[in-house]
C-alpha cells in the first residue's frame, strides 16, 4: 500500500510541475518541424514527377503543372501528397 500512495504522491508531484508545459511544447515544435519537412518533401515529389511528365512527351502539361507549382506552392504541396496516396 506504500508503493501505490508513494506512486501516486510523486506522479501529483509530477503533473503539477512545470513539466508538462516543456513536453508539450517540445512536442508542439517537433510536429511544426515534422509538418514543414512533410510539406518540403511533398512540393519536391511535385517537382520530379513534373519533370517526368515532361521527359514522357507530356510537355505542355508537366511545363504548365511544373510553373505553376513553382509559383503557387500550396498547389504543388496539394499534389505531391496527392501523389503519395495514388490520387494522381
């Protein structure tokens, strides 16, 4: 019965430390950096699948998706996650 009221007074301890606030906000960054990484790694699929549109004879169309992805880069984001699930 010591161990459990021993537990149960360091976890109390515990939660009312400042603790939680640093793991949340650690873990706030490194699902910010997780989420920019993602969407680099999407617009860069964007990219070399624009490129393979264009050395497969599609050129006006992966010239076209490829510009416009360049500039407008939600939509080459949109895409290359697109891309991941096999949606285009």
């Amino acid at each position: 019965m010591k161990l459990l009221s021993n537990f149960i007074a360091k976890s109390d301890r515990l939660l009312r430390s400042n603790r939680p606030k640093e793991l949340l906000s650690w873990s706030l960054i490194l699902f910010c950096v997780a989420v920019v990484v993602g969407f680099f790694a999407a617009w860069v699929t964007h990219i070399v699948a624009s490129i393979g549109l264009i050395t497969a004879g599609t050129v006006l169309a992966g010239v076209a998706l490829l510009l416009f992805g360049l500039v407008v880069f939600p939509v080459g984001i949109i895409h290359g996650v697109g891309i991941w699930f096999g949606l285009f």
